[in-house]
C-alpha cells in the first residue's frame, strides 16, 4: 500500500525523491512477499530494476537503469539465435553494468533465454563457463535444465547441464517442486533426454568407471569419465577397420546409394592407421579416458589426415637439420603450433608419440572454448592449449612472443595448420612470414574463402570447371605461391624452399600438403 501511495503521489513529479522513497518502500513490500503491480503499470523499467535484484542494491538514477535494461535486452536478444560473438561483446564492453545473470522480463537470464530458444550449442558452452547460475529460477519457477528438457530435443544441452553440475534428482523449489528431471521429460515426451538420463541412472549404479590413463577399455565396454561424468565407448579404431575392409571386400569401394553423400569413397589405406596402432605405448596413451573426445565416427580418416601432416613435419625437420628426426614421425626439441586444432588429434597423437625426453613443447589453438576441447590436453605438460581467434591482429605478437620463449630452450618451432577452412590458411601463412623464428609452415587446406572474402585475395580467383576438386587444387597453389612470396613485397625471393604435394594415405580427396621451409638464418 505504502509503494502504491508513493508511486502515485510521487513518482512523476520528483522521480529522484520517489526512487529513494521506493526502495525503502518495495524493500518493506518485497519482504512480505508483496511486490506491488502499480510498480509494473507505472514505470515498467524502475519496476524491474528494483523487483530484478529483490531490492537488494541501491537504488540508481533513470540513465543507469535504463542503459542496464537495454544492454540486458540486447543480451537476450542475441542468446536466441546463439550468437556467442555478439553476447560475448555485450559482456567484455559492459563489465560492472551487467553479468552473465542478469535478468530480464520474466526473471529470464541468457541461459534461460537459450534454452527458451533451443539452443544446444556454442552458447550454452560459453554460459556455461562464463559463471551462468545453473539452478536459477524464473517467475514461472523454471530453471534452465527445465527449459532444455521442455525445448531442446536434441539433449545435447541438458547434457551439458547436467556435465556442469545443475541439479537434476529433484527440484527442491518451483513449478516442478518435488519432480525429477526424468519426471519432466516424460512429461514433455523428450526422448533424447530420457535416453539420456537412463544411462546417467545405469552409471550411478555401475561399479565400473573408468580412472584416467587405465589403458584400452573393451571395445562394448562402457567407461564412466571421471573428469565430465560422460559415458563412453573406447577403442574403436581396429574394428571400424576391419569393418570396412569388409564391406569394400563385399561392395566395392564406393558405398551404394543414390545420393552423393551415400555414394562417398571408402578409404581402406591403412599405413598410418598400422604405424599408429603398432607403437603400443602411443595407441595405450591414446586410448586412456581422457582422449575420448577425440575418439569419434570419422576417427581413423583423423589419424590418417593427422599423421599425414606429421609425416610432413618429420621431413621439414630432416630438412632443417633438426637432431632426432629421422625415420617415422618421431620428434625433437620442437615446438609445434596446431593452428585451429579441433578436438586435437593431430596434438594428442604428437604427445603420445614422442616420450617425454624429446624436448617437444604442442602448442593447440582454436576458438574453442576450453572446457569444451578434450581433457588430454589439460593434463600432459608437454601439451598446451590456447582459446584464441585465430583471425586476430592481437594473436601474431602473442605467439611471436611465446616462440621467442620456445626458441630459448632449444626448440625450433614449426606452424601447422590441418585443414584450415577459408582465410585461415591465408592468416596462417601471414604468422609465418611475420615470425621469423619459426622456420617452417605445413599446411592441409581445406575448402575455398566465401565469395566475400575471395574479394580479399586480389591474386586468387576461383575457375568455373566441372571436377569439383579443380577449385581447391587452385587454392593450393595459391598458398603455395603465397609462401614463396610470389605476391609479397615483403618476402625476399629465394628465402623460401616451398612444396606441393597429395598424400594418398589421408582418407580424403582434399590430400594436399604444402610444405615451406625458411631458407638461412
Ligand atoms: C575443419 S576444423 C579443423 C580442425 C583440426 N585442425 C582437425 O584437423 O581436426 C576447423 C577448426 O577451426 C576452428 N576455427 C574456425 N575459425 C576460427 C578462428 N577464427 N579462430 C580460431 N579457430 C577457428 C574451428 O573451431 C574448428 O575447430
């Protein structure tokens, strides 16, 4: 009653005087539980910034409050259409105005925001890791795991949530009070997540979980990660081999169907596959639990493209004279730059193939964000990853820097990038001609720039051509030709010993290896 008077009598002639009144007065009502609805037909934004934080803080002047609700608006505008770049700006520019659990109307922060929009990707992860509350509650008594399980089909994102810790067993308070997860999704018949939540069920009750670095776990045995509470399946990599031997034996080399997807070549080389396989110390390693990230469908068309690229580094080492290189992939006091890593394979299998001994220091970079890029690499000091834009200015006097410090203890580094799609290969190479410390680049592009940023490129220009590999040859040859200096100013002829090349062990069509060794010191 007392916040109705005062709104009313006050609020429009002397709205600094009222506002002090107000937070005296709803502070008073919002401990009884009473938050008054003239507040909402009045003045919706004082409404809102007092009701949001349960006039908790002081009170602020019109400008703040509105600046706060337009950046909070902005911010749920962004998490339904998942766009980790523009929320991350919101963020990082507005740091003290807003965190990641502000709330806006219907007491919804970003996460639950995503989750009202079936998000199940970046975002969640970078909600996730920013510090989003797990467990908090909208005005209709939702949390955000609620909200996965009544939008996000997929389950991809309850996982997620149930991986960083929100409650799932029973919801203490709420709408769904006194009801499980499980009790939910069967409600709203999201089957996904009732899959899986049986397997979390099954898990608890299992006595098997795994213990990082216990060795190959059979292949139909399931391991619990003791790192993210995962189920996993290890130690595919033989059998997926002779599967496929199999079927080629039977049905050609080209699986049947009618569409080009289905109709896709089968690759059955198998000489990396057995190199890798036959150092049983690298194949234990990497069969250890926390590699299971990597271990995924396409796992052997991984290693073979990873160790081509090794295979190409081997030999640039030959080359520039660097001790203990010789013969197979193993190698010495280098340090390796996985330019937009992945998952890491081309890492994990440089860690595990090259003892501790050896003077080696991996370097991934990728945008990944760091909880999502698997556990080996967090717990292999050898190894070491960087959640970069790899497209940034700011990243070339980082690593320049980090080279020198490579450079110091003994290491010559080495940039490889694996399947770079687009620009990045072209950024990739530009690191290389700024460093001068690292002396040599191996790069597997992958598919052309856009056509927007063809127009980047005045020296490339894509060919009309029947064979859809005319294309991306080409850009091979212009980053080859981009290495050598051909449309540098800056890069004196002669300094670098650039190759070409396709390595028909990578089970893609998309095989080739550009190689360039910085000539003399
Ligand atoms: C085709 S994958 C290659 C992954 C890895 N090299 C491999 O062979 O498995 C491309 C990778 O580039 C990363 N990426 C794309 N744009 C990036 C950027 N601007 N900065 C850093 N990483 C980027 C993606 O996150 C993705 O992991």
């Amino acid at each position: 009653m007392r916040a109705n008077r005062v709104v009313q009598d006050e609020l429009d002639i002397n709205r600094g005087e009222a506002l002090r009144q107000l937070h005296d007065a709803v502070q008073v009502c919002a401990r009884q539980q009473n938050v008054p609805s003239v507040l909402k037909k009045k003045s919706s934004w004082i409404a809102y910034c007092f009701v949001r934080e349960g006039c908790a803080r002081d009170a602020r002047t019109d400008s703040e409050c509105q600046h706060e609700l337009r950046l909070t608006c902005s911010l749920t505008t962004s998490a339904p259409v998942g766009d980790v770049t523009a929320c991350a700006e919101i963020f990082d520019k507005n740091k003290g105005i807003i965190h990641v659990n502000s709330t806006r109307r219907g007491r919804n922060t970003a996460l639950h925001t995503a989750m009202l929009h079936s998000q199940e990707g970046p975002l969640v992860d970078y909600l996730i890791d920013k510090g989003a509350s797990l467990d908090a509650e909208n005005n209709k008594g939702c949390s955000p795991i609620v909200l996965a399980i009544m939008n996000c089909r997929g389950g991809k994102a309850v996982a997620k949530l149930i991986n960083a810790g929100a409650n799932y067993k029973e919801f203490k308070t709420g709408k769904y009070r006194g009801m499980s997860a499980m009790d939910v999704a069967v409600e709203y018949k999201n089957d996904s997540v009732v899959q899986l939540l049986k397997r979390l069920g099954d898990e608890e009750n299992d006595t098997c979980v795994a213990t990082v670095s216990d060795g190959p776990v059979n292949m139909k045995e399931r391991a619990t990660c003791p790192i993210c509470k995962m189920t996993v399946k290890m130690s595919r990599i033989e059998s997926d081999q002779l599967h496929i031997e199999r079927r080629v034996k039977s049905n050609g080399d080209f699986s049947q169907g009618s569409t080009k997807r289905h109709k896709q070549k089968k690759y059955i080389a198998r000489k990396y596959m057995d190199e890798l396989l036959a150092n049983k110390e690298a194949y234990r390693i990497l069969c250890g639990i926390e590699y299971h990230h990597v271990e995924n469908m396409r796992i052997r068309k991984e290693i073979s493209e990873s160790m081509g690229v090794l295979h190409a580094v081997a030999n640039a080492c030959g080359k520039l004279g660097i001790a203990g290189s010789e013969g197979g992939i193993s190698l010495r006091n280098v340090f390796i730059v996985d330019l937009c890593s992945g998952k890491g394979m081309t890492t994990a299998i440089c860690g595990a193939m090259n003892e501790d001994g050896s003077n080696n220091k991996f370097l991934a970079i990728d945008k990944m964000l760091p909880h999502t890029v698997p556990h080996f690499i967090h717990s292999n000091s050898k190894l070491e990853y960087l959640c970069r834009d790899v497209m940034s200015e700011e990243l070339c006097a980082e690593l320049e820097g980090r080279v020198k410090e490579q450079v110091a203890m003994g290491r010559v580094p080495i940039l490889i990038g694996m399947h770079l799609c687009g620009l990045l290969s072209d950024q990739a190479i530009n690191f290389f001609e700024r460093i001068e410390e690292i002396k040599a680049i191996v790069l597997s592009p992958c598919c052309l720039p856009t056509k927007r940023d063809q127009t980047k490129l005045p020296y490339f220009q894509k060919e009309k051509a029947d064979d859809p590999l005319h294309n991306y040859f080409l850009w091979a040859r212009y980053l080859k030709g981009r290495i050598e200096g051909r449309f540098s100013e800056t890069v004196r002829s002669g300094k670098m010993d650039v190759s070409l090349y396709t390595d028909s062990e990578m089970h893609t069509e998309k095989n080739a290896l550009i190689v360039g060794l910085r000539n003399g010191p």
